[in-house]
C-alpha cells in the first residue's frame, strides 16, 4: 500500500535525505504536499516538479515567486508546468501539517515546528519527527494531542534506536536508556582549552553533515541536552534514568538496558536515511535504506564518560525538565539566541551555555495544568531577550 506523505522541511537536510529515500522507492511512498521555508526556490520547485507534488506551502515570499520558480523547474526538466496549489505564510506548514496525509514528516528546525506537530497530530496522521525543539517546548501539550500510541514516531537517529530497541523487551523491564553522543569536534578537550573556539572550529563535527545550528549544538553538547529531554517525553522515562556516553564512531546510536542486566543497541553507519526511512514506514522496514555494517572487517567501537565539567550542558537539561513545564523551552529558546550571536561573532563559544544557565535560572515557569501555545510563546520570548539583554 502506498503511503501518502507531507513533508515539511523539505529543503533542508532531512528533507532532501528523506526525498532520497522516497525516489528510490515509488511504489512505497507518494507526497501529497511539502513546505519549506522558501530561501531555496529553486530546489524547492524542482522537488515539486520531480515528485508531482500537488501542495507546496513556503513560510516567506510570494505565490508569484513560488509559481514563477515551478515554471521555471517545470522547463527545465521538459515537462508541462503542473497544477499545483501554492500556500504562503507564516502558518503555511501548519496547514501543510493538516491535510490528512498517512505521514507528515516534520523535519523543520526550531520551535516554529510546534504549531504544525500539533496540526499533524490532531488530523490523525503518523508523525515522523526530527524536530526535536517542538517536543521539547512544548512535551505536555504533544502528549496530549496523541490519540494512539504508535502516531508518533521519532526520527532522530538515537531515539529511533532506542525505539528499535525497546521492541526486545516490555516497558516494565526497562531499567535504563543509555544515549549516546559522538562527543562532538572538541571531545577531550578542557574548558580552558574551549577559550577561544571559532565558529569554523564548532562546525567542523567530526561525523555528521548537519546545519550551522544542529552542528553548533553538537559542539556544545546542548543537542544531547535536548535529546536527554526528547527521550525523557517520547519513553516517560524519568531523567535520573537516561545516562548519556561518548561514542566517537556514532555506529551505535542509542541502547536501552533491562532488568536483567542485558543490554540491547541498534548499530548502523551513521547515515539518517535509516531512522527517516524508519519514521515514513513504521513499523516497517524499507529494504536498502542504508549501508550495514561490515562485520568481516576489524573494527573497534569506544564508549566514554560524558566530562560535565566542560560541557555542563546536559546537567542543564536536567535541571530544565525537573524545574517546569516552560523551564525546556526556555533552555532551547535562549539557546538558539545564543548560537546565532557565537555565529555572527558577538560572544565566545563558552558564553553560549553560560547564558543559557543564566536564563534558566531566571526564569519562574509554568506548570504543566496551565501550559498551552500562548504559555510556551511567552516563555520563549521571555527567553529570547533575556538572552538578548545578557549578549548586551
């Protein structure tokens, strides 16, 4: 049976993996829809054209831009300009969200992916996330528009393994997640060492080809962070019983121990057309979505403490999911600002968690009974220029 999904993101690097792992399968998968938002006409068009995408929805320009933009893809290619439908605007992926597809895929960065989430859910479609910050700002209000067990499924590469992992055992048998973390391109190194770390420095990550923030927070460790509380709100598990470890190769991507001392990992070569293949076809399998390992050949796999010292990133995290329901948000908000200005130049690659410990710190919260997408939007404009006021 084919599975009809809507893909927002669609330019960005999920997207364009995921587009990957639709084209080589065509019977499996057809997109009824996709968003973006809107700096890349040109691929964005192409991908209309390519895939017959009856709805594009673009959160910035104008129908005549993306009309003008498909034309131009459509002559390219030799084909006639298809009747597409055009939505433009800042709820334009929301309403893309909604449409009713089997899947939605949600692979937009950043807590403007919260609204469409919520949209997707509500229609009653399978949601693939790999827009973490939307379940981090806003947990209590995804769970609550859930309305079966199985409708969310992650995308990220650690929880997708952990879901994969959970699958050997009974939720009562868990007795602990164990995350991994590649550890990032500063891995060994001292807090004084981390000084003057240039953002050229921070993006070089070692393993994964990710965007300028995703890579930002990897360097940071704030993407373990978010995915500590990720897991924590997509496996209700408890936070004292996560523990996150360094693993430089990135070939097991998450474990989940049992009861009974044993412990059972999904290892692949890094590569996120595996966990996006998983989240558009769950809980099925899409045969040569990625490379296997190669068992025949010599390999060594490491695992390390996480120095929290240097990166007291997570400890934050921690702290955020014990303290509200708004404290997470709040952590992400404040962070984003802060990546943007270590990006520009405006302040020191330390600074970024400094600050965000300051916001955390301030910030009095909202609990969960009151918590609703105006709370979360407060929250984080409250924590956006507090960052912006601690930046100076």
């Amino acid at each position: 049976m084919t599975r009809s999904v809507a893909l927002l993101g669609s330019t960005g690097s999920i997207g364009t993996q995921a587009l990957d792992v639709i084209g080589a399968n065509p019977g499996s998968f057809e997109v009824t829809s996709i968003a973006a938002g809107g700096g890349q006409l040109d691929l964005l068009a192409d991908q209309v054209v390519r895939f017959g995408v009856p709805l594009v929805a673009v959160a910035t320009g104008s129908e005549q831009q993306v009309r003008e933009a498909i034309a131009a893809a459509a002559a390219s290619a030799g084909v006639r300009t298809p009747d597409v439908e055009v939505v433009v605007g800042s709820d334009a992926a929301t309403r893309a969200a909604r449409t009713g597809a089997d899947v939605v895929l949600n692979g937009i960065t950043g807590s403007i992916g919260l609204a469409p989430t919520l949209a997707a859910l509500e229609a009653g479609s399978t949601l693939a996330l790999a827009n973490k910050e939307s379940l981090i700002a806003g947990g209590p209000l995804v769970r609550a528009a859930q309305r079966r067990p199985d409708q969310l499924v992650p995308v990220d590469s650690e929880h997708s393994a952990i879901a994969q992992s959970l699958r050997g055992g009974r939720r009562e048998e868990v007795a602990r997640i164990i995350l991994t973390a590649s550890g990032g391109p500063f891995r060994g190194r001292t807090r004084a060492d981390l000084a003057g770390v240039t953002p050229d420095q921070a993006l070089a990550h070692p393993t994964w080809a990710m965007g300028p923030v995703v890579t930002t927070n990897s360097a940071t460790l704030v993407n373990k962070g978010l995915e500590l509380i990720e897991a924590h709100l997509l496996f209700d598990v408890d936070v004292a019983d996560i523990t996150v470890v360094v693993h430089p190769q990135s070939v097991v991507h998450s474990m989940v121990e049992f009861v009974d001392g044993s412990t059972i990992a999904q290892a692949s070569p890094p590569d996120m057309r595996l966990p996006i293949a998983l989240g558009l076809a769950w809980p099925n399998r899409v045969p040569g979505a990625a490379q296997p390992c190669r068992w025949d050949e010599a390999t060594a796999w490491t695992f390390e403490a996480v120095d929290d010292e240097t990166f007291p990133a997570l400890d934050l995290a921690r702290l955020a999911v014990t303290s509200s329901a708004t404290h997470p948000a709040v952590y992400n908000a404040a962070n984003e600002e802060c990546v943007q200005a270590f990006l520009a130049g405006r302040i020191a690659f330390l600074d970024i968690v400094d600050t965000v410990a300051r916001v955390l710190d301030e910030h009095h919260g909202t609990d969960a009974a009151a918590l609703d997408l105006d709370a979360v939007a407060a929250a984080e404009a409250w924590a956006r220029g507090r960052a912006h006021e601690l930046i100076g």
